[in-house]
C-alpha cells in the first residue's frame, strides 16, 4: 500500500508510541478487511507536499529555487508563498514544496519500526534530493536537501533504530 505521493499531506509533529501501534493496528484492519489479507507492507512514495489550505485550491504547489531553495525544512513547513502568472497571464499564488523535516521523519522511522516488528514489509522512494550522500550537511542554513540520512536515526522502546537499515528497499 502506497503511503503519500506527489500532492499529498504528511505529519509536521513527532508522533508517540501509542500513535505508531494504533498505524499497524489500522493497516492490520485494513489489510483484512479490505484486502482480503493481501498486503505484505507499505511504501513511502513521499517526495514533497504542501499544506492542506493549497491542496485544497487555495493555491498550488511548486518550486521556485529564488524563493524556496535557501530555505530550511522547518521555514519550508511554516510555509514559504511566490507568486507565478500562467500561460494566461493570471497570478497563482504557490507554496513551496515542504522537504522533510525532523518530524516528518521521526514518524516514517516510527512507523517503519512498528510495522517490521509487526512482520511488514517497508520500502521507501524519497525524493532524490531528501536522500543522496552519506556526508553530513555541513552548510550554513542545513539546507542540502538530505534529510533521510540525516535524520534516519530515532529511539523507540528505548532502542536507538536506523530508518536505513530497516527498512526493505530504497527506490532512488
């Protein structure tokens, strides 16, 4: 089962322990009742978002490195708007795309742990620029767009867990 994917939402807060056994109880009901007992796991195809208020229409998603590219994962959260015209000459307001934070991870490493505990498989397919090198970003404003590696590392149930190393597959 696909979790995200282009023009979706995706949890900006950590979630807690009771949150992640409530996911795979969820996916477990799911998984029974709607897929006949079909699903072996989850991917996360998350490449991007942002806000509910513009996946809604109020404005649209997009990039522009001037406005967007300097900004860090939490200022890209808070919301960052530019304005475009289209083909028409009529202005869109956008909201950059949110990168993911330290949040945003801390909850697909959550979720990875319960679900491998639980006997599932994960597999993730982050966007190109959110997982890239093994090097830590060492520029000024953090904003090298490697967020995957890093913050991969989480502690659950008193464990310290790499999202990398549970996980099943990484499409890059």
């Amino acid at each position: 089962m696909v979790m995200g994917s282009w023009c979706t939402s995706f949890p900006l807060k950590e979630w807690t322990e009771s949150q992640f056994s409530e996911f795979v109880n969820y996916f477990r009901t799911l998984r029974e009742g709607t897929f006949g007992g079909t699903l072996d796991g989850i991917d996360f195809d998350w490449e991007g978002f942002c806000n509910e208020v513009c996946l809604k229409g109020n404005c649209s998603c997009g990039w522009s490195d001037t406005e967007c590219g300097q900004k860090t994962p939490e200022e890209l959260a808070a919301g960052v708007y530019f304005y475009t015209n289209d083909s028409h000459g009529v202005r869109i307001k956008n909201m950059c795309w949110i990168m993911p934070t330290k949040a945003t991870l801390q909850v697909i490493t959550g979720i990875t742990h319960y679900m491998k505990k639980a006997g599932y498989v994960v597999t993730l397919v982050p966007m190109s620029t959110a997982v890239y090198t093994s090097a830590p970003d060492t520029s000024s404003n953090q904003n090298m767009r490697n967020e995957y590696v890093k913050w991969r590392k989480n502690t659950f149930e008193s464990t310290e867990v790499d999202l990398m190393e549970m996980v099943d597959s990484i499409l890059l």
